[in-house]
C-alpha cells in the first residue's frame, strides 16, 4: 500500500473513526478500531486493504441512508494502526494507546500470563482504559 493510500486512511479514522479500549461484561478489556459511513465502498476499501469486520446498521428511518461499519481488532488493529500512525493527527495518542495495550495483552498471553494479573498490571490497564475513555470523550 502506497503512502498516498496510507494518508487517506488515516484521515478516515481521523475524521470518521474511533479507536478505543473497552470492557465486556466479564471486565475483559479490548481494544477495536472502528468506522461508520454511509459509503459502502469506503467500508469495503478497509474490508479488502486489513481485513477485519462489515456490517450495516438496520434503518430507522425510510429517508437516511444505511450505515455500514467496519471494525478491526486486536494483533490486526495493531498491524493497521502501525501503518497509518505517521500520518494521524487528531487520533494520534489513541493509536498510541492502543498499540501499547494490544502488544502488552499479546506479549503476556504468549508467556501464559494472561491470568491473574498483578496488581501492577490491572493498574496500568485501568489507567489506559480510563485515558482511552477521556480522549474519545464526546461534548465539553
């Protein structure tokens, strides 16, 4: 993939995108990078360049459009954010995050340490989660 390509992918998720860490009922913590748009051939451009996940959201209304969306996790999401880290500009320190929390996660699961976690480790995972949060944190 060339760097124009690169550029203009970072621009989505700059512009459209949200990369964030989250906790699933079981306090798991993820990370997901993810975009909404009403261009389905955008959607599908990510699909084919890095993989990861399409779907539509069900219309509420006759007269709007579908959303689709796309979505990408874990080792994946790390490979694409490294990729277009260079060239964000407002989503910057979340990919920062990010990558950092994916390749803690994957570093510990290949060493069979993904459970317990230290209390050191919880803490620092807490603190991500929390600076995750407060960055993609909508309003004033």
């Amino acid at each position: 993939m060339n760097k124009t390509d690169l550029a203009y992918f970072a621009g989505i998720i700059d512009g459209e995108g949200s990369i964030m860490l989250y906790r699933d009922k079981q306090r798991r913590t993820f990370m997901r990078v993810m975009v909404g748009n009403t261009n389905e051939w955008l959607i599908n451009q990510l699909c084919f360049s890095f993989g990861g996940v399409k779907n539509v959201t069900r219309q509420y209304h006759l007269i709007w459009k579908p959303c689709w969306h796309w979505s990408i996790h874990g080792s994946k999401a790390v490979e694409f954010l490294k990729l277009i880290l260079p060239y964000l500009k407002l989503k910057r320190a979340q990919a920062e995050i990010a990558i950092r929390f994916q390749e803690r996660k994957s570093k510990a699961r290949k060493y069979g340490k993904s459970h317990p976690k230290s209390d050191e480790a919880y803490a620092l995972e807490e603190a991500e989660l929390i600076l995750s949060k407060s960055l993609n944190k909508r309003g004033r």
